[in-house]
C-alpha cells in the first residue's frame, strides 16, 4: 500500500514534482510554452497560488501555495469552468445543467456542481487536473495515447519561515543551472524567476506572495521582492521579520561555485555554504515528507497515525541551513 499524502493543516505550502514517464524528452520550447500557459489557468480554476516553478525538458518542479477551502457560489464556479474549459464547453455543460433542471433532475445537476466544487482548493486534484489536461492536449497533437506521466506526483510538505521557503523557492529556480541549460537563472523562461523578469504578471504575482510569505508581511512589491529572492539565488538569505523588513539588492558579485571545492567538503564531511548547497542536487529537497525547522517537522510526524513508521532526520550535507526532513523508512 501506497503511503498516505501528508497534508499541511489549514494553508498549505508544497513542493511538488512530476516526471515523464521513461524519462524521456517531450517538451520542447514549444510543449513548455503550452505546459506554462496551461499551468496557471488551473491554478485560477482549481484557487491555489503558484509561487514559483521550473519547467525542464522531462519533469517539472511547482511551489505551491494551496489555502483554506472556501464558498465558491454558481458565479465563480461558471467563471472559474470558462478559465479552464473555455467557453463553448462551458456553455455545453450549463445547457446540460438546465435540460437537467427542466426534467426534475435537480439533484443531478447538484451533484455535478459538488464535484466541481471539490476539485477547488486541493492539492491532489490541481495536479491531477494539470497532468490529466495536458496529457490529453499532448495526445491530441502527437497521436499518442496513455498518460503521458510516470508515477504519482510527489509532494513535500514546507514550513512558511523565511529560510524554508526561500531556499526551497531558490533550489527550484536554479534547476535549469544545475542542469547547464543556462547559466544565470534569469535567463531561464520557463521559470517563475525567469518570467518575472519577462514581465508575466503571474510570475510576478506568485514571487511577491512568496516573499510576502516567507517574511510574514501584508505585501511586497516587485521591486522589494525581485531584491530579496535575488539575494536569495546568490545564496544570501538574510533573517527578517514584518517590523523589520528591508529588502536588499542581489550582491553585485555572487559568491563563486568550485565543483572541486564542493567535492572535497562533501569526502570530509564539512558542511556546504548555502550557494554552493543550492546548485548541487540535494534529495532532501525533492524527495521525503516535510522540510522546515525541527519543531514544524516533529508536529507533522506526530500527526501521522501511530501505524505510520516515521521519523525527522537532519540533511547532514545542509548544516549550513537549519531545515529538517520527514521521510518514511521501509
């Protein structure tokens, strides 16, 4: 039996990754364009906030933000259908919805508007409806057939601190570096940190949320947050609270990656400095349950059931970062 999906109580943040199935290449600069686009229309549809994302060649990686469930009444719900479906299929369901009505079958149409209103708000049925959409739109134009994704997503369950979030948030953002697609992950156009800097307004959006997250405030501009998560894709993430919160501007030069160096800390043991941490590949941070300070990973174990086999293990290469993981051991 499969483990069971560990849920933040109340707002959630998640890491989440899927991958191709076999491994293989399918997006191009093309199927990315159409991956990005789809993306953000489920998120309006399905009520989550996309924080921040990279989108490689054969798997992708989503911060997410999912809130509270919440009311949705019939206005939204068409509205959120017309973001997702478009509109003529739209218009299909509501003429199915009033034939219904017209022949006494108002507990029909009920029950197709409950289901709707339970895919919203949910982490599971995001990805579902992502994957599913694009499977489907995949399939259409390449005559393949099956589901183009391998195993079930996977989700890790983050703490809102500053350091959790931003280094998560970070780490996701330089894939395409790690990967030597480019160099500076500006340059990158299938990220959240790449797209801000190309002025896509919900790119821009979900980086301010994340900074305005990480750091407990109301709001933050672009300008404050394109400072502080630049900083933070340098490697600097600096302690802050809403009372003290000033932005500052990414170093004018970035501390320097040395493989060789890294190699030689890691055969002694000694520990990473945080840029060097975020361009190496790190498990603990795509893989496991929970990632964040200790006491966030013990009240999660704890919540699990008592048949659950769990415990928080310390990254040792991450002694730089205080961030704790959950994983099942088998």
């Amino acid at each position: 039996m499969r483990p069971k999906r560990l849920l933040a109580p109340g707002v959630g943040y998640y890491h989440v990754i899927s991958r191709i199935t076999g491994q293989r290449f399918l997006m191009d600069a093309e199927e990315k364009n159409r991956l990005l686009e789809l993306l953000f229309r489920v998120a309006e549809f399905s009520g989550v906030d996309v924080l921040t994302f990279a989108l490689m060649d054969n798997h992708f990686h989503i911060l997410l933000r999912v809130p509270k469930a919440q009311a949705v009444d019939d206005a939204d719900l068409v509205r959120r259908m017309r973001i997702l479906y478009g509109d003529a299929k739209t218009d299909g369901i509501l003429e199915d919805w009033e034939r219904w009505g017209k022949k006494g079958q108002d507990a029909r149409v009920i029950r197709a508007k409950t289901l709707l209103r339970n895919r919203l708000f949910n982490l599971s049925e995001f990805c579902k409806t992502l994957k599913q959409h694009y499977s489907m739109s995949y399939n259409a134009r390449h005559g393949y057939s099956g589901s183009i994704w391998g195993a079930r997503f996977k989700s890790i369950v983050l703490s809102p601190d500053y350091e959790t979030l931003m280094t998560v948030g970070s780490y996701i953002d330089l894939n395409p570096v790690r990967a030597s697609v480019v160099e500076d992950a500006r340059r990158y156009a299938w990220s959240g940190w790449g797209l801000a800097h190309r002025g896509h307004a919900g790119a821009r959006r979900g980086l301010c949320m994340l900074v305005a997250a990480a750091y407990a405030r109301r709001d933050a501009t672009f300008e404050q947050a394109s400072g502080v998560y630049g900083s933070a894709i340098q490697g600097f993430i600096e302690k802050s609270s809403a009372q003290t919160f000033t932005p500052s501007k990414p170093r004018s030069s970035a501390p320097t990656f040395e493989p060789a160096a890294v190699e030689k800390k890691l055969a002694s043991g000694e520990p990473l400095a945080l840029h060097e941490l975020l361009r190496c590949r790190v498990r603990h941070f795509s893989a496991g349950l929970a990632l964040g300070p200790l006491t966030f990973v013990r009240r999660l174990v704890k919540a699990l059931s008592d048949s659950s086999r769990d415990t928080a293990r310390r990254c040792s290469c991450c002694k730089a970062v205080e961030i704790y993981t959950a994983r099942w051991l088998t």
